[in-house]
C-alpha cells in the first residue's frame, strides 16, 4: 500500500467519524479486524493491499490526530473559506482539508507541497469539480497565513 492509499483510507475513516460522531479508536480498531477489512476487498481496490506495519502506524496517527484537533481544523477551515460558509462546505471537502491540515501542523516529516496536492487529488475523485479549487486555496491561504509564519 502506498502512502497516497493510506492517506485515502485516512480520509475515508475521518469521514466516517465525522459523519457518525465515534471514537477514533474505536472505529480504527473495528475497521482494521482483518477479517473486516478483507470483506471490502471485493467492493473497492483500495482494499486489496491491508496497510503494513509504517501505513497502520500513519493511518492511526492521522486519524485520531484529526479526531483529537478536530475543533481547530474546523475553525481552520471556517477561516480561510472566503465566500462558503461553513456549513456548506461538503463533509468529504471537509474530511479531506482536515487531513491535509493535520498534517502540515503536526506531520512535519511531510513535505506541506505534498499535503496539500494530495488533497486536490483526493477532492478530484471524492467531491464535485467545483470544489476542486476551493480545497486547494483554502489549503494554500492556510498554509500561507497559519504554518509559514511560524517557520
């Protein structure tokens, strides 16, 4: 599994927190069952491969980073989304500039570049074309307004 799958998977778990409002560990812990993870292997590629032992280990940290910062990253989002207000911003738009944003604030192994592009790959698959930009300039005025002033 290659990193960009695990960051996909990531993604797909926030999401799926956000949207049913439990316990990152909890969920994380459920999903990875092998036995539970091998019965989407039929259904989506993206299951074909169970994660190793260093994608486990990002998957874990990003999820429940995002989950524990979840508050920030949302008022984060709220402040950079000149013109959307916040409730209108789709949940997987949602999902997806919160990963990004964990990680350029605490992953700082991860080059911010990459973050952020993978986030607009991530939205191009996930999300409505329109929405495309929207992530990578809200993922850019944060970027530039927040992290690069500190570093």
């Amino acid at each position: 599994m290659t990193r960009s799958e695990a960051r996909e998977l990531a993604v797909r778990i926030s999401f799926g927190i956000f949207a049913n409002g439990r316990d990152a560990e909890e969920v994380l812990n459920e999903f990875f069952d092998k036995e539970y993870y091998d019965t989407f292997s039929g259904e989506d590629a993206l299951f074909e491969m169970y994660p190793e032992k260093k994608q486990m280990e990002y998957i874990r940290k990003v999820v429940t980073g995002v989950s524990q910062h979840s508050a920030e990253l949302d008022n984060y989002a709220g402040k950079y989304s000149s013109g959307w207000e916040f409730h209108r911003i789709s949940r997987t738009a949602l999902a997806i500039m919160k990963v990004a944003m964990y990680e350029i604030m605490y992953m700082t192994d991860i080059p911010d570049k990459v973050s952020i592009n993978e986030a607009v790959e991530l939205a191009k698959k996930y999300d409505e074309p329109e929405t495309v930009p929207y992530i990578n300039g809200v993922l850019a005025s944060f970027f530039r307004e927040e992290v690069s002033a500190i570093r």
